[in-house]
C-alpha cells in the first residue's frame, strides 16, 4: 500500500494522512473530542475515563509556562488510539511514527523553546497523575513497577461524561494558549 493512500478520516471531516501529517489538517478540535472519547487503562476502570479528562488533570498540576504542553502530551492519541505503555515499549517502528506526529502537532500549537528539562518534568507531572490514576481509578492491588517510588497527586478524581471531557479540554486550551 502506498503511504500517501493511509488516512482516517476525523471528526471535523479532515482526510488525515498518518503518515505524512501536516500542521494545516491538525485541529484542536479533533483532538479534544477524539481524546474525549478514547478510554484510558484500555477501559479497565470502574467508570469510562477519558485521555482527554487525565490530560486536563495533567495540565492543571502543571507550572503556567508548561500548561499548554502537559495538555497537549498525549495529542498523538487523537489520531493514532491510546496503546498501554507495557505493549508500547515492544512496538519499535511505532515510536518514530509517534514522534514525527508528536513534533507536527508541537509546531502547530507549542512554543521552541521547552528544553529537555521541560519535557523531563512534563513527563513527571505525567507519571504522578498515573500514580494517582492507578490507585483511584483502579484500585491498590497489584504493583507496577514504573510507578515504584511515584507518589500520585492529592486530588479526587471525579469521572466526567466524554462531552463534558471535551469541553474541559478546549477551555483548558483556550486558558493555556499563548
């Protein structure tokens, strides 16, 4: 199959090409309703939980200048599904794959100048929101081993409807949008 011919079709009707993204076709839009809809753990949770809700969690513990980019960290779902971290780690031709849409989706909405400290704490604020995630969401019971010595937030996580997700989302753009 030719690369040129592999695209979805989004929600606001763009023809996107996965393999050759471009800035022009990426909305905000897009990605908050898909986030919206996309459950986290793959689903194994008590009650549906939406990346786009852990996203907004995520951005809201973060320091004002890495706001935008917390909430953007896991814009690629949008268009790409959400894969559990343990099958991620195995998948080697996907990581570049995400990376390249990664950088398109930064250029679009992100500052250059996030450093690679900025992108080291911004994947802390990311694994402490697992942390309380895990423990909430899906109860104390087993141990994974990427979250020894991580201790989670001290927030109640409360479940919201996929719409009420979105909504959140594209405010907490508009709010962090510079």
């Amino acid at each position: 199959m030719n690369r040129d011919n592999v695209w979805i079709q989004t929600f606001s009707g763009i023809k996107f090409n996965l393999f050759n993204p471009s800035p022009d076709d990426i909305l905000i839009e897009d990605i908050a309703h898909a986030l919206s809809n996309l459950a986290r753990f793959n689903g194994h949770t008590a009650k549906f939980y939406s990346v786009a809700q852990h996203s907004v969690y995520c951005a809201l513990k973060a320091p004002e200048r890495l706001s935008l980019a917390v909430l953007l960290h896991d814009a690629t779902e949008a268009y790409l599904g959400d894969i559990v971290r343990p099958l991620k780690s195995f998948l080697y031709d996907y990581l570049p794959f995400e990376n390249v849409l990664s950088a398109v989706i930064a250029k679009k909405f992100l500052p250059d100048s996030l450093t690679v400290e900025d992108y080291k704490e911004i994947s802390n604020i990311d694994l402490r929101m697992l942390a309380t995630e895990k423990f909430q969401l899906m109860g104390g019971g087993l141990e994974w081993e990427s979250l020894k010595d991580i201790s989670g937030y001290s927030i109640l996580i409360e479940y919201m409807s996929p719409n009420s997700a979105e909504k959140a989302f594209l405010n907490c753009f508009k709010r962090f949008s510079i």
